[in-house]
C-alpha cells in the first residue's frame, strides 16, 4: 500500500510548514483526500493551538513516497458548499 505524508501548510515561507515524518499507509489518492479531510475536521474541532491562529487559512501539501506532491486539500474543503437554492431569504 501507499505511504503519503500530511505536511501542514499554516502559514506563508518555509517556517510555516509542519512536515509529517511518518506519513499513513492508505489505498490511493482518494483515501489521501479523504484522510486529510477527516483530520482537518478533528484539527479545527480540537483545542486551540498556540501555533495556528485561523485553521481554515490551512492547507495539507500531500506527497507521495517520493516526496513529490499529490494533492493539495485547504481546510476550507470541510466547510460543505452551499447551492443557491439552498440559500434563506
């Protein structure tokens, strides 16, 4: 199976990027997406941090074994778009 690695983004410059060393075993790149979702939800429901002041202004930057770049997921993907229709008043 797979092994990709969740860098957090939060911030501008090389100093604001938090790199997963360890990464996670999943069955593709969807399973990536899916994963990286999941744990941007259980982030910004969590306790604050000290280092991440606004969460949706982070992204995951994933990457392949490699280290060559897969996906990029902004946490602002968790927040379901709302259709026109959908919309009061």
């Amino acid at each position: 199976m797979p092994r990709y690695f969740f860098n957090l983004r939060y911030g501008p410059g090389a100093g604001k990027l938090a790199v997963d060393p360890e990464g996670d075993e999943l069955a593709d790149v969807e399973a990536a997406r899916e994963h990286a979702l999941q744990t941007a939800r259980d982030l910004v429901a969590g306790p604050p941090s000290m280092a991440v002041r606004d969460w949706f202004a982070c992204s995951f930057e994933i990457e392949d074994e490699q280290t060559r770049p897969v996906l990029t997921i902004p946490f602002s993907d968790i927040v379901p778009e709302v259709d026109d229709e959908d919309q009061i008043g």
